[in-house]
C-alpha cells in the first residue's frame, strides 16, 4: 500500500473528475493534499467530504497568481512535496472549423498551465531533494482522434515536456511523469455524450457504444483508476520512474 506520510500534494482542477479521485486517493495514502481550481463551490465539498485537507482559488493560465498561491499554500501547509497538474480543457470541433485562437486557448491551459504549476514548485522540490510532478495527459497525448486536433496537439506537448523534465531533474530526487487516460466516467464525457446524443439523435446507449467501439475493455475508465496510477508514481518506491507515460485505456493503446 501506497504511503505519502504527510507529505503536500496540490491538485490542480480536484474539485471534479479525475482531479477530485486523485485527491481522495492521495488523501487516503496520508497526504496532505490541496486541491485547487476556478470553481469554488466544488472545491469547497471535495473538503468537506474528506478528500482534501484545503482548496484553493486559482487559475493556472495565470502565471504570477498562481506562484503566489503556491507559495502561501507551502507556507500554510508545508513545503509542496507532490504537484498533480491535473487542470485542462478539451473542445470539439473539425480542424477547418477549429481557428488558430481555439489551438492557442487550449495550449495556454493544457500546457501552458502545466509549465506555470511546474515552475511554480521545481525550485523547492530539488532544493529539497524530493518531488513528485505527475501531468494528467490523455491517450489523445498518444495517438491522433478526430475533431479533437488543437487538443491532440496540446496534449501530445504535455507529453513531450514531461519528457524533457524528467532528463532535466534525473539526479535530483524529483520524478517527472505523465498519465494517460483513456474516456473516463467523468462530468465531462457525460457532457460530452450529451452533445452527441443533441446533435446526432443516437440514444446515450448508441454514443457510447460509438465512443468505446475501438476500447478492448469495452467500458468508461473509472476516475479511481486513473487516481491508483498517480498514487503510485507520487510514492517513494517509484523514484526510478522518470519521464513515463502510464496509459489507463483499457488496452486501447
């Protein structure tokens, strides 16, 4: 069983999905976790209902707010030991339908967003000799899907700069890596299914089954799987796994 010891975990986007799953999990190996995000209302009850120890409001597009944040958050609640960059975005649309601001927009908070929480607590981490930095991907990060293309590319970046990370801080104690998701039962694939079924007329039943057609598991992965993996790679059995991508597809990879 996984051990965090009191360790500090942020979470960025833990109010919901998978961010919300890898806070309960952490919390539940011994973490001190926080979680934080731009919606307050579901920051707040992933507090109340256990699964994080405190929130905060920030937007991670925000460079110098958000280093600020981190900041009183190590103050507050000790030195940030483990960064989820979990936050992100994902919008739909064909690639000549898709303008070069939609590819930038989704940069800034796939990516961008990751380079901000990472800079924010690098510096500490190696000081101290310890980090753990795990970027929540997609399989989209892998392979190509279509009508996703600005989201393809700004996850596949996430991928690359996990990468070049982990060679950077190979000998310094801190562990870079990147997990991989595949369609996951989240607020945001039922969103996402309900799009479908407005547009289209299939059933909910018709959509999935169209989501999963190319998934050998045949089912949604569940956010508590995903949360598992980065538990793992947050802990101290995991220090020589740097510069991965754990993919949870359900074999579609």
């Amino acid at each position: 069983m996984v051990s965090l010891d009191g360790r500090h975990a942020v979470v960025t986007g833990g109010g919901r999905g998978i961010g919300r799953a890898i806070a309960a999990a952490l919390t539940g190996s011994g973490a001190v976790v926080t979680v934080v995000g731009r919606g307050e209302l579901a920051l707040i009850d992933t507090v109340k209902s256990g699964q994080a120890m405190g929130y905060a409001i920030a937007d991670v597009t925000h460079e110098a707010a958000l280093a600020h944040t981190f900041k009183r958050l190590a103050a507050d609640r000790g030195p940030i030991a483990i960064l989820v960059a979990n936050a992100g975005g994902a919008e739909s649309a064909p690639f000549l339908k898709t303008s070069a601001d939609q590819f930038r927009r989704l940069f800034e908070l796939n990516v961008i967003g990751v380079v901000h929480a990472a800079r924010s607590v690098l510096g500490d981490m190696i000081a101290r000799k310890f980090g753990r930095i795990v970027a929540i991907a997609s399989t989209a990060g892998l392979k190509g899907y279509a009508y996703v293309s600005a989201y393809c590319a700004a996850k596949h970046a996430v991928i690359g700069l996990t990468r070049a990370l982990a060679i950077e801080t190979a000998r310094t104690g801190v562990t870079v890596n990147a997990v991989c998701p595949g369609y996951t039962d989240t607020d945001l694939t039922r969103e996402s299914l309900q799009r479908i079924t407005e547009k289209t007329g299939r059933s909910r039943d018709e959509a999935l089954a169209a989501m999963l057609k190319d998934v050998p598991l045949g089912r949604l992965v569940r956010p508590d799987e995903v949360a598992a993996a980065v538990s793992y790679l947050c802990s101290a059995e995991a220090a020589a796994v740097s510069g991965t991508t754990l993919t949870i597809a359900g074999a579609e990879l």
